[in-house]
C-alpha cells in the first residue's frame, strides 16, 4: 500500500463507506424505539462491533469524524450493556458469573477500540483515548464498571507504542535539556490509572497494576521497574484480603521493602511506588509535566480512588 498510493486512497475511501453504513447498527436504542429496534440490535450489535473493528484495523487513514463517532458509539454501548449493579466483585468467582453475552459484548467493543489505538499516531492520541475510556466509568461507584473500563486500558496500554525518546535539545538560555513532549503525554497515561493502584475493591487493582507496569515497559527510562502488588486492601467493606507480595526492584525502595517485609511490615502502597520509582528514573527536565499529571491522581488515591 505504501507503494501505491492511489490504491492507499482508493482503499480507504472504501473502508469509510462501509463503516459510515454500519454506525447505525452500532447505535445504543433510545426511549422511543419499539422492541423490533431493541431485539435488532441486542441479535447485531456483536456482529456489527466485530465488523467495524476489522474495518478500523486496515492501515489506511482514518477521517477524524468518523474515528470520533466510532469511539462514541463504542463507549455507549459499553455503558448501555452494563447494568448498573452496585454488588461488590469480592472474588474471581463473581467475574466467572457473568452473563456470558455481556461479556462477549465487553470484548467486542474492547477490541474495536483497540483498533482504533492504531490511528493514534502519537503518545498524545494515545493520551486521548485512554481519557476516553476512562471517562467512561473507570472512576463511578459500580465496581463491575470500574473493572471493565480499567481492564479495557490494560489491554490499550499493551498494544501501545514504544515511548520513542530522541536525543534532547538542549536550550540555549537556561542550559537545560527540554524532554519530548510524549513523555508528559505518558505520564498523563500512568496519572490515569494512578488511583485504580488505591482502588478499593482488589480485582479492580490487580488489573490496575497490570495496565501500570504494561506502560512502564513501553519507556526505556522504566522498562525494568516492577511495582510491588499490594499486601493488603480493603475489598468491598471492612474486610482485609492478604495478598503474596512480588519483589520489587524499584531503584532506592528495594532494600526498603525488603527490610518492612522482614520486620512484619507492609511494602509501600503501589502508587508510592510508582511515584518513587518514576522520580528515581525519569531526567530532572521531565519532573514537571510528572507532577503536574500526578498531583490530581495522588489526591484521589489517598481517598481510595473510589466512590464506594
């Protein structure tokens, strides 16, 4: 394609009408549709998710129009097919009883958002979509929701690029070295799921850290930071749910965590550790744009990052 641009073109313009043709069928109903509307589109909507997204997929351009109302009507169905179930998800049992056509409608649209992270062309649409993801109810008080929007950034984090760091710039007046502006767009990533580390329900976290240490592996600064998994968390009320420690090799808290393991301690929470091990690595020039996306995610966290 790349050879032949003419075909590149002609390819891509194929691909949006097909597309524009299926966003109808990826439409949530409304109040004033009759039950044919509702029962066409619970028997299509997975078909219809799953076309899109191998459409989505092709390397050719991808009108911003229509990249936006793809990701709309994803996200819609998303909070149209989740019911809004305040029962806490106090084991992986729970997850195991799920509706399996909910589920398999989760996965549907996780993978046609996905697709749509190929057309992110720079850390900052990365940025963007994730934020799309999360407003979408990685921080409401239905724990179900929180789980799927922060299992759905796991997954985008995974498929993320490589944080390309060229050489710095240094600037003329101040003798300093200006950072790229992706890494401020990375730290917003990594401030995102900051307060899902502190979240109050453990299922919520595991996933969270999950998504953590898939963006620290995209940064060669990080790439062998490994963030220590709770040791104990509330999960769903007063309980406290003792989990296995992973070692960690945070630069500066290894030693530390070993010694509070050996003297009956907990390890630092998974957000102080973050913050440690991103202060530790990142250059001095990247500190602000760190603290800036950090400080709204840090106050949450100290709350339990829940609404619960």
């Amino acid at each position: 394609l790349n050879k032949d641009p003419a075909l590149r073109a002609a390819l891509g313009l194929q691909r949006e009408k097909l597309v524009r043709a299926l966003l109808p069928y990826i439409e949530t109903p409304g109040e004033q549709d009759d039950e044919h509307r509702v029962a066409a589109f619970e028997e299509l909507i997975c078909p219809a998710l799953d076309a899109v997204s191998s459409l989505i997929a092709l390397p050719v351009d991808l009108p911003s129009d229509l990249y936006a109302s793809v990701l709309e009507n994803s996200l819609h169905v998303l909070i149209f097919s989740i019911p809004n179930d305040p029962s806490p998800l106090r084991s992986d049992e729970t997850l195991q009883r799920i509706d399996p056509l909910l589920l398999a409608r989760i996965q549907a649209v996780t993978q046609l958002v996905k697709s749509l992270l190929f057309h992110a062309h720079s850390w900052l649409g990365v940025s963007r979509l994730l934020q799309a993801v999360h407003a979408a109810g990685a921080a409401c008080p239905v724990e179900f929701i929180r789980w799927t929007c922060t299992q759905m950034l796991g997954v985008l984090c995974k498929a993320a690029p490589i944080l390309s760091l060229p050489l710095q710039q240094v600037d003329q007046d101040e003798g300093e070295s200006n950072v790229h502006s992706d890494v401020g767009d990375w730290c917003e990533c990594l401030a995102l799921l900051l307060p899902r580390t502190g979240d109050s329900c453990r299922i919520v976290v595991t996933v969270a850290i999950d998504a953590v240490q898939q963006l620290l592996s995209r940064c060669e600064w990080t790439a062998d930071v490994h963030i220590g998994e709770f040791a104990t968390v509330p999960d769903s009320g007063d309980e406290q749910v003792n989990r296995t420690t992973r070692n960690t090799t945070v630069a500066g808290s290894e030693k530390t965590a070993a010694a509070e393991r050996s003297k009956g301690g907990d390890p630092a929470p998974p957000s102080q550790q973050l913050v440690g091990a991103l202060v530790a690595r990142l250059p001095p020039s990247a500190i602000p744009p760190l603290v800036q996306h950090l400080m709204p995610a840090m106050h949450d966290a100290d709350s339990h990052a829940a609404m619960s």
